[in-house]
C-alpha cells in the first residue's frame, strides 16, 4: 500500500468535498473562463503599450485621437486622459471580479502531469545583486522597465531639442530652457512610472488577486518602482530648480500658487513629502528604525493630495485609475481593522515564541501560506505587524494560529504582558487584538508540487508547520493534493527551538501517514555542538486563556467573498463616474470653474467621496449579510470553541512540547549548517527527472544562498536531473 500511494500524486478522489473541487468543469465555464482571461490580457497589454509609447509620437498620437473623439463630452479632457489611462486598469479589475465570481473557490483544477520544466517565475537569475533574489520573469520586468526609462528620456530629448529649434530660443537662453524643458518631461515620465506604483502596494486587490501575487511579493515591486519614480521626480523638480536660480527667480517660483497652470508650491510640498518617505524607506533607515519609515510613509496621503494640487484634474487623471484602486483597498482594510477580534489563547514558550490563537469566522477563507497583519491596542494603536499563519484552514473552522518571535520592543512587551496578566489572573489574560488580512496567494501553490523542500530559518518554520498539517488533513480527508514527498530543512540556533516541530501530531491528523507519504525533517543546530542535557524533558508553556466574547476577524479583506468584493468595486467606480459626471454638471460647468488646483482638489474630493458613500453603503450590506450567515452558525460556534482548542488542533497550546513526533522521520546535526549543495545534489538523485518546488521562508541571506545553490543546479543538470523550483515567503516591508 505504502509503495503504491507514493508513487501517485494525491489528487481528489471521486467522493471529495462538495463545492465541485473535483468535478470537471462545464464547457461553459471554461469558455467564459478564457473568454475574461483573454479580454483581460488584451485590454492589459493595450494599457500597457500605450503607456510605454506615450512619450514617443506613435503614443502621443493614439493619445490626442482619444482626446479629439472625447473632449466634448461632460467630462472634459480630464476625462479623456482618464479614458486612456485609468479607465483601462480599472475596467481589467471588474473583469476580475466576473472571472474569479466564475472560477468559484475551487483550490485548483486537476490537470494532467507534464513533464518537468523550468519556469520562468520560479527560476533565479539575480541572487545577491540590490534587488535581491530576482526570478527570470522579474528580471524581464525590470529590463522592460528600465529600456521604457531609456527610450522615453531619448524620445523626449529629441522633442525638447526641437522646440529649442522652432522657438528660436536665444543662446544665451538655450541651457535654462533646456534644463525646463528636461524637468517637464522627467516629471511626465515619473507620472508614467507612478502609473504602477500604487498598484502592487493594494493588499487586498481583486488585481493581485487574479494574477495570484501574494502582497508578501508585490510590496517588492512597490519599492522598486518607489525608487524609479522618486529618482524621477527628485531630478524634476531639481532641474527646475537650477533653471530657476539660472534665472534668479527660484524663491519666487518656489512660493508660486497659479490659478491657471501648474502650481509650483503644491509640487514642491508635494515632493518634500515624497522625499521624506523615500530616504525613510530606504534599506539601512527601515531596517533599525521601522517604526520611522512606517509613520513618515503615512504622508503618501500629502504626496497624493498636493500632487493633485500641482498639476490639476486632467493631468492627474494620468495616475487616478491605480490611485482609486489603493483607496479601495485602503477603505476596505479600515473598515475590518475597526473590529477587535477574540484572543482564543495566549501562550509563551520557552524558546521565546508567542502564540495567538485568533478567533475567526467561518466564511473566511485563507491558505496555509498567508499572512495577517496584528495590532495589540494594550502596546500601541498605530502600529501594525506581519506575521505568517501557523495553523492549516483545515485545523478548524473558527480559529486562526500565529507564533510570534521575541526580537524586538514590540514582541517582547507582548510577551510580558502575556507573562504578568497570566500571573495575576491566569484565566483572564485580556488583550485586545485588531487583525487585517489574511493576505496570500489565491492558489495554494503548495499543493501543485508532488515533491516539496520546505527551508527555514528559525521562526521560519512558523507557515511550514502551517503547510504540513494542511497537506497531512488533505490527504487524510482525500481532498485535492499533489505533494507526495516532502523535505523540510531547519536551521536553528538552539536547541530550544526544536519543541515547535511537536505541534504537528502527524498521526493524530493522518493516521498511518507514512503509507501515503513521505516526510523527512532535517534540523541543523548551528550554535551547539552536542545535544542539550534537557534536551526529551517535557517543556512547559505559560498557558493562559483568554474570556470569549463572540468577536471574531473580519472577512471583509484577503480572500473574501468573490461577489461581494466585486459589488464593492464596480459600485464605488460607478458611483465616482456620476458624481463627476453631477459635479461638472452643476457646478463646474455652469460657473466656469477653471482653477487648476481647485479642479484637482474637487478631483480628490470626488474619489474619496464615492468609495466612503458608495463603497461604505455596500460594505455595510456585506456586514450585515455575516452577520445573518453567522447568525446561522453561532450555536454551532458557541459550542466548538472548547472543541477546537488548541489541545486537539495541533496548536502548541496543551501540548508537551517534547519531540515525541520527531523520532522516526528527524535527524538533528549539531554545530554545522546547511549544506544546501549536498542536499540538492542527494535530492535529485533520489528523486530524479521530476519537478520540486522549494519554499524558503527566513532571512535574506538563507534566500540567497539557496536560490544560489538552485540555479547552479538547474543550469548544471543532466537529464535525468530534478528541477528545482524556487519560492519564498518572507515578508520583509
């Protein structure tokens, strides 16, 4: 029996869990299915290239044909330019909202198994350059990108070059108006670039959503393309600057507020505050001060708003489109991070780790490999951090797990106020959480590979205990699975550490798990060079519950419900459509409102309004819609909660944390690390011509050592070889 299970992937057999995981899907399902995909793509890459072309004269020409057949609309030329620029992306997210509402919550499809090959998203390319560990896919990004800056610099160059010509500028002129000149169009081209900046930073957005990019990757893009456009916008208003002190005018010019025209002023307040965020953001500042780079980056909202204030209605309409996305998500996650949340159970552990069983509700839906972000309201208010999940969806219906490392202020004040409310009332430790999220892929890509090595560093293995209690209840429960042979490799630096592997009773999830699975463990100790002298006495945790009161995470972000989500956007798009559309007509219009700044400000004004109106009337009916499902539920809740206490879930909580799960697939090596060369090279001889996803959850330097040692492999391969895929899951803001 043994032999036979693992040598076929566990895929959903014929009696799996209704919702139609299994079942194949209709002809008209999936022809509607490729139909969005197919208008999304071609809709994406018309956006696209007319963007990229924009600053060349095939670009600039589409653009003015838009305008010319738009102008006299009730809109204006602000609407023409965000009918070529906005209009594009947010028309892609309401397709986005049809697909996945089609799509249904399958976890995935059953596909036939090809052969093993590379992919370009799971390939390393760049591994110890500024961008870290970079896929092919993300390195052509970054090419297209950087060539998009190139060609459209050369492009303006030579248009700037030609006004010179056809004004007849004087010489003694030509410089300064040249440096003007180069100035405008950094500034476009740093419009351009802003274009995308908002789009990867939207947590929980259908967008990310659909092309299944978790935020824990997206917020990499974010800061790259937050360097390119703030270099762009520094050296405009730099080179108008020099122009202008050239001039002597330059304080005059600074202190400039035009009715009509650009406002000066605004672009300068503008970009002070993007400076702020910029040099707070950068690597060194965020890594010893975060809490600096999180408040100072709250200015996005003054660098927004005078940005608006700089250039007016019809040239922010360029950027309105992601703008208005962010907002949405931004609205969406103020409004579930308004609920405080159960604490189930609060523990402390000897190794240094905090775990925080979270009460959540039934509808809401999350992976092994997401992410929720946590604010304790007894240590601060205003801050938030990311921590991965600890426990599968399958653990149980109405709790959520995290373990929660003791490194720094926040974590340890945590920790005491868990210890000193737990010696004082230990039945009664009270602590009021708040929780955005969860945030992940939409797809659990662990599940696609039939061969898994999962890597961690330290509080790493936090999601991969996540992961190996998920695939031990799928198979277990004969839901849909792929992996049949799983490796996790752990390097820690005490042996303290090692009780956190206990928290997956293996047998108690899946009986006889060995006969349809294989699972190895190896964990380095790289800081003792022999086993602890209490190393298999019992641990005991400081355990503590807490009084529960019916308060559970909201669903309204990460994966929430498709239809409603939906609802939210295309309501909110519509309803900023007609108040614009009201606006200009009894007011703007009438009374021959021409001031930039003040057309701009409206602008804002008319975004924020119809996501709090309309968008906050749809999320009041999806409020009060759980409300009524869970109503449904509660007895059921009320009664489970005992029930699905840690002691019986594989959460830490009653547990010895002794190494009782560990005797028979563990091997522990003391006082080395990792050899990440030997293991692949041992791996793939094992395994041979197959495919195996590698996710590595930990620090930098474990990312690129294994993404090192995986693309030598990968490029060095012979035939009968095992491809490597690389995957990580850190978060790093």
């Amino acid at each position: 029996m043994g032999s036979l299970s693992l040598n076929k992937p566990l895929l959903l057999n014929d009696e799996a869990e209704p919702g139609g995981h299994g079942e194949t899907p209709s002809l008209l399902k999936s022809s509607l299915k490729w139909g969005l995909k197919l208008a999304m793509w071609a809709i994406f890459i018309a956006w696209v290239a007319l963007v990229f072309l924009y600053p060349g004269e095939t670009g600039k020409q589409m653009v003015d044909q838009i305008i010319g057949a738009t102008r006299d609309s009730v809109f204006g030329i602000s609407g023409s330019l965000f009918l070529a620029f906005s209009a594009p992306i947010l028309l892609v997210a309401v397709l986005a909202v049809a697909h996945l509402v089609v799509s249904g919550e399958d976890v995935f499809e059953k596909k036939s198994l090809k052969k093993p090959g590379f992919r370009l998203w799971t390939f390393p390319v760049l591994v110890d350059g500024p961008f870290g560990v970079v896929s092919a896919a993300e390195l052509i990004g970054i090419i297209l990108f950087v060539a998009f800056v190139i060609w459209a610099m050369y492009a303006y160059t030579l248009q700037n070059l030609d006004l010179l010509t056809l004004f007849d500028v004087p010489d003694s002129d030509k410089g300064r108006m040249l440096l003007e000149f180069t100035g405008l169009r950094l500034g476009m081209l740093g419009l351009l670039c802003m274009i995308f900046l908002f789009l990867p930073v939207s947590r929980g957005s259908l967008l990310l959503r659909l092309i299944d990019i978790p935020f824990e990757h997206a917020t990499r893009y974010h800061v790259w393309l937050g360097h390119l456009t703030m270099v762009l916008f520094t050296l405009h208003g730099l080179f108008y600057v020099i122009a202008w002190a050239m001039n002597g005018t330059l304080v005059k010019e600074l202190l400039e507020w035009k009715r009509v025209g650009i406002a000066n002023l605004p672009g300068v307040i503008s970009l002070l505050a993007g400076l702020f965020m910029w040099v707070t953001s950068l690597h060194p500042v965020r890594k010893d001060y975060f809490e600096l780079f999180f408040y100072t980056h709250q200015l996005y909202v003054v660098f927004v708003v005078f940005l608006a204030l700089h250039v007016g209605d019809f040239v922010f309409s360029i950027v309105a489109g992601a703008i208005f996305i962010f907002m949405l998500d931004r609205f969406l996650r103020f409004c579930q991070s308004r609920t405080t949340v159960d604490v189930l159970s609060a523990k402390c552990l000897p190794c240094g780790t905090v775990e925080l069983v979270l009460s959540k509700p039934q509808s809401l839906r999350y992976n092994a490999l997401s992410f929720i972000f946590l604010q304790v309201r007894e240590l601060s208010w205003l801050q938030w951090h990311p921590f991965s999940v600890s426990s599968s969806p399958l653990d149980g219906e109405h709790h959520l797990a995290i373990l929660i490392k003791v490194l720094g202020k926040w974590t340890e004040s945590l920790r005491d106020s868990i210890l000193s409310m737990s010696e004082t009332e230990p039945s009664k430790v009270t602590i009021t959480a708040s929780v955005e999220g969860p945030y992940g892929h939409e797809t659990p890509y662990h599940l696609m590979y039939e061969n898994l090595i999962l890597v961690a560093g330290g509080i790493g293995i936090s999601p991969f205990l996540a992961i190996l209690s998920d695939i031990l209840h799928r198979v277990n429960d004969g839901k849909p699975c792929l992996p049949r042979r799983i490796m996790v490799v752990w390097a820690v630096k005490k042996s303290d550490e090692l009780p956190l592997l206990s928290t997956i009773d293996m047998e108690s999830i899946c009986p006889f798990f060995s006969d349809k699975i294989s699972v190895e463990v190896n964990v380095y100790v790289t800081r003792e060079s022999e086993p602890s002298l209490e190393e298999g006495k019992v641990h005991v945790a400081s355990n503590s519950s807490c009084p529960f009161s019916g308060r559970s995470m909201s669903p309204l972000v990460g994966t929430g419900n498709n239809v409603w989500s939906g609802l939210y956007v295309i309501i909110s798009t519509v309803g900023f459509i007609v108040l614009m559309a009201l606006l200009r007509i009894f007011y703007v219009i009438p009374y021959n409102v021409s001031t930039w700044w003040y057309l701009g400000l409206l602008f804002i004004l008319c975004m924020v309004a119809s996501v709090v109106i309309f968008g906050g009337i749809v999320i009041g009916l999806w409020h009060l819609w759980e409300r009524k499902v869970s109503a449904k539920v509660e007895d059921q809740y009320n009664g489970s909660v005992k029930a699905e206490s840690p002691q019986s879930n594989g959460t830490v909580a009653e547990k010895d944390l002794t190494p009782n799960n560990l005797e028979s697939s563990t091997i522990i090596q003391y006082g080395c690390r990792p050899d990440f060369k030997e293991i692949f090279a041992t791996t793939s001889r094992k395994w041979g011509n197959a495919d195996a996803g590698v996710i590595v959850c930990g620090p930098p330097t474990l990312q690129s050592s294994v993404a090192k040692e995986i693309r030598s492999h990968n490029i060095r391969r012979q035939r009968h070889d095992t491809i490597f895929h690389f995957n990580s899951h850190s978060f790093d803001l």
